[in-house]
C-alpha cells in the first residue's frame, strides 16, 4: 500500500475507482479545484491498474505519481487490490473501509457504473465503495479494520462513468463546473504515457474535451463534470438552493444571447 504523503492524517475529500486514471478521467477538474478551494483531497486506486497490454508495474505507480502532482491532490493509496478480478466481497471491503477509518473523510466520490465494453472492475470497484462506506462505521469489529475506530463517511457522490450500460435513474445529478481547471485534467491524463501515447491521447483529449463540454453546456459552463447523489437533494429554502451559487437553475448565458432558458 502506497500514500503519496504520510503527514496528511484526515481527509476531507476521497474518491475512489478500481484503476489509477479512472478517477483522472472522471473527475480530474473537480478533484483539481477542490484542492484550490482549499479541501484536502486524497485518491483511492484499488488495483495497481496492472497488467495491461504497454504497461508495468514501475510505470503505472510512477505515472499515478504524475498524475497526482498535476491535480494537486494530497494523498494518493493504492489498495493493492487484484486488477482484472476485482471483485467485491468482504476483504476488499475491510481493505477500504479501514482507510476509510484512518483517514475520516467527509464526503466519498465513488466512480459508479457498468461498463460492458471495458473493465467489469469498474462495476466491482462501485459496490465495493458503497458497502465500504457502510462497513467502515459498523462497532464491534476493530481486528477486520486493523484496529480503527468505527467512522461514517457523512456523504457519498457518484461520479459517473460516461459509458454506463443502463438507461440509469440516478437521483439528483448535478455538474461542476471545471472550466479553470479543465487544463489540469488534461495534463494528469496525459502523464498515463503507458496507457496513451501520443496518437491515442489525441483521441482521448478529444473524447474527453467533448464530453465535459457538452456536461458543462448544460449549465452554461465552458466545461463541467457530472455527479449525483444517492438521494434527492434536501432543502429547507427553495429561493436559496436556486440561488446558492453556479448551480444547474442559473439561466445559462451564451456571447450574443441574454438568458438562454436551456435548462
Ligand atoms: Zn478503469
């Protein structure tokens, strides 16, 4: 097991995926920004990634590094969880949840989806995160954490895997906006060099470039990155929660065009 910076003890944010580049992909910009807004942020890769068809061992941990000094996050562990295989079940979710319970985040981002094209560690890698979360908080069960107290991870975000199988009803999606650090992103998903040479990252920046355009389209953002959550959104003030901040209700404006009533 890898941590990228051992004077971090508590965490405000983590999110979690199977690969490293996973989480790069799907929620570089607002891993990056979070970090400017001042959170301490701490990637969770379960597997090394490895094998793959260009990579090893030495270079994935060294590009994961990379990528963790592009985005700016604190902390980086990789669980060191079979790739290929992974598989939930009870000793991934120990593994999880007691660094759950080392480093006491407030909010969980876990990649979500099935992807039936690509890795079916993907799917794995979200059930493993949703029943970590609920483990990490359970008593009476300290040797299965390597002796941590019990800790509930207050909030829980997907981020959503783009290729997702299902016609998915996800409660209370949203999108961040990325648009400062869109550049970031693209620089951490480059330093995967194994997986994206230079033809294959043109493509990829592409791809990427036209999703989280068309995500932060949607609200009128120059690019954004979508989530939801597991639950609908709770609000005591209607007029606030349209008005608390750049948020999906803001009427989306375009150059030439007052008040675009997209949304
Ligand atoms: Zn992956």
């Amino acid at each position: 097991m890898s941590t990228s910076n051992a004077t971090v003890d508590k965490l405000d944010v983590v999110a979690v995926a199977p690969h490293p580049d996973d989480l790069e992909i799907l929620c570089g910009g607002t891993l990056a920004k979070l970090v400017k807004q001042g959170y301490k942020v701490g990637i969770f890769d379960l597997t090394s990634g490895e094998p793959t068809p260009r990579g090893s061992l030495e270079t994935r941990v060294k590009e994961a590094e990379a990528a963790r000094f592009a985005l700016g996050v604190q902390v980086r562990v990789n669980l060191q969880l079979p790739n290929r295989v992974l598989m939930d079940g009870p000793e991934a979710r120990f593994r999880l949840a007691t660094e759950l319970r080392r480093y006491r985040p407030s909010l969980l981002i876990a990649a979500a989806g099935r992807t039936p094209a690509a890795s079916p560690d993907h799917h794995q890698g979200h059930l493993i995160a949703e029943a970590s979360r609920f483990y990490s908080q359970l008593t009476k069960w300290d040797e299965r954490f390597d002796h941590t107290a019990p800790y509930r991870v207050p909030h829980l975000v997907y981020a959503l895997m783009p290729t997702d199988a299902e016609q998915r009803h996800f409660h209370s999606t949203f999108v961040i906006d990325i648009s400062e650090t869109m550049e970031q992103k693209l620089e951490a998903i480059r330093a995967y060099e194994s997986q994206f040479d230079a033809d294959r990252f043109v493509k990829v920046k592409h791809f990427i470039s036209c999703a989280n355009g068309y995500q932060g389209a949607r609200c009128g953002f120059m690019y954004g990155e979508q989530f939801a959550l597991p639950h609908p959104v709770g609000a005591d003030d209607l007029y606030k929660l349209v008005h608390g901040g750049k948020g999906a209700l803001v009427p989306v404006q375009l150059p030439g065009r007052d008040h675009l009533p997209l949304n």
